[in-house]
C-alpha cells in the first residue's frame, strides 16, 4: 500500500475508529432501497426497525449505546416528522436543519476568524488549542472551511429545493449520497489539502509549539 495512502487509513482510523458510521450509514441506505421497492412507510419501518436492531447488538455486545440511540432517535424523529407534516418528506426535515446549521456555523466561524475546521480538529485530536490559531496555521483551516461552506451550502440549496418540488426519491438518493460518501470524500480531499497547506505556510508543527521553537520550523507534516 502507497505511503500516502496508508497514512489516510490511519488517520481515518484514529479520527473515526470510536464512531459508529454504520450506526447512521444503515437505516438511510435501507431507507433508500425500500421507498423505491415498496413504497414510503415500509421504508420507514424498515429504517426504525434496522435502528432498533442495530442498537440491541450494541446492547448484547455490551458496546456504547451513544450512537445507536442518536440513529435510533434522529429516525424516529424524521418518521415523526413526516407524520405530523404528512408529507413523506419531512422524514428529511431534520437533515436540512442539520445543513442549515452546519452552513451557519461555518460562516460565522470564518466572520469571527475562529475556522470550524479547527474545532473539528481540535475536538478529535487535542492539539493546543492556539495552535490553530496561529498566523501562520489558521489560514489552511480558513481556506477548508470556506471549502466546506461551499459544498454544505450547495448541498442545502439542492435539499431545500427537492423538498419544495416534494420529489421524494431524488430526495432520498441525494441525501444518501452526500451524506456519508461525500462527507468521507470531503475529509480525505480535507485532509490532503491541510497536509500540503500546512509546509507551505511554514508554520510550527504541533510539537513545535507546545515545545516553544523558535523559527524556521519543520511544519505540521502529518495530521491536520
């Protein structure tokens, strides 16, 4: 396996290993599948019954529970949702809000020079929390969050207007395809970038800062 892909894994690992993706991954796809084969509310079952099923292996298994009940319940509230509307495309309401907030996080984070890519890194790694805030470390961090602005953006215009246009099964497969495959796009392009951004900038690496070098510095090579 190629060096470069090969650190990928790793990070992905380290960054994503205590997360439960097939948690949240499972009942959308399944979801998907079955609004095109047998209709609306046996794809709502279907999805509220794989987030049950999912959440008593994690039970049995004697596993964390955190992120089966976050699927369960994100689920259970979409199929509410959409009941209370009674439109089947409420079952997607809460994802756009999700968007929606991201987008607003996002700009804001940037206004106040405070990039939300940092604090998503920060809150997986623990690096010093200032060291993001460097001259010479920030601006990576800007310029992927101002790529992430883009893509959520985008994807929230596209959202909102197949929730309009009340297409329930481009809905369904857009919101499939860029949930998890895109976000999991998004990181790895993230993550190359950052990793090319940072040497470029010539900037401490993190050891280098908490170790107080003084300039020229090495630069943060790997993770980011």
């Amino acid at each position: 396996m190629p060096d470069k892909a090969r650190e990928l894994l790793e990070e992905f690992r380290a960054v994503t290993g205590k997360v439960g993706l097939l948690d949240t991954i499972l009942p959308p796809i399944l979801f998907l599948l079955l609004n095109g084969l047998a209709g609306f509310t046996a794809a709502m079952i279907g999805a509220l019954g794989l987030s049950l099923v999912i959440a008593f292996l994690r039970l049995r298994r004697g596993q964390s529970l955190l992120y089966a009940l976050a699927g369960l319940g994100s689920v259970g509230l979409a199929i509410a949702l959409a009941l209370l509307l009674g439109r089947s495309e409420g079952f997607f309401l809460p994802g756009i809000v999700n968007g929606g907030l991201t987008v607003a996080l996002a700009l804001v984070s940037l206004l106040i020079r405070r990039p939300m890519v940092a604090w998503t890194s920060y809150i997986a790694r623990r690096w010093p929390l200032d060291w993001y805030w460097h001259e010479r470390v920030r601006p990576a961090y800007t310029e992927v969050t101002l790529a992430w602005l883009l893509y959520f953006g985008l994807k929230l215009f596209w959202q909102v207007s197949l929730f309009n246009g009340q297409d329930v099964s481009q809905l369904a497969l857009i919101n499939t395809l860029t949930g998890w495959p895109a976000t999991i796009l998004l990181l790895i392009l993230s993550y190359l970038y950052g990793t090319w951004r940072l040497p470029q900038l010539r900037g401490p690496s993190v050891e280098e800062f908490r170790d107080d070098a003084p300039a020229p510095w090495k630069s943060q090579r790997r993770g980011f």
